[in-house]
C-alpha cells in the first residue's frame, strides 16, 4: 500500500512504514554496424564513413541494435525535483 503525506511517498507492507525513494537510471542503447567503404587510405575509409553516416545515407535502426545498459546515476532521497 502506498500513502502520501506531505509530497512524500511511503510505502507500507504488513504494518511496516519507510519512505521510497527516487533513482536515476541511464538507458544506453547500443547500435553497431561494419559498413565496406572502398579509400586509399583509413584516415580516407573513415573520412568517406563519416560523410555517410552524417550525410544520413548510413541510418542505424532497430535490426543493428547490439545491446543496452542500464546505470545508476543518482539517488534522490527525500527530494523532489
């Protein structure tokens, strides 16, 4: 069961009463694929990859997802933003 008193969350199971807090968590979505680029060079492959990708003929999307992480950034305790 949850109660608020005061803009404060609390949480209550079987008579037992203590405040919730707030997380960050980052989601971080990786997205990943090997493209062939024909240079002289791989200061040049990378130079051509680059105005690919920025020019948006190389568009990453749902099927090159390779994973995700989550990470804790920061607790809030008592705060509200």
């Amino acid at each position: 069961m949850t109660e608020i008193l005061r803009g404060r969350k609390f949480m209550r199971k079987e008579g037992e009463c203590r405040m919730s807090r707030q997380f960050e968590i980052e989601i971080q979505e990786i997205l990943s694929r090997v493209e062939k680029v024909e240079a002289d060079s791989v200061g040049e492959a990378i130079d051509k990859a680059m105005a690919l990708y920025y020019g948006q003929e190389i568009i990453l999307d749902a099927e090159d997802m390779k994973g995700v992480d989550f990470t804790p950034i920061r607790i809030q305790e008592g705060k509200s933003r």
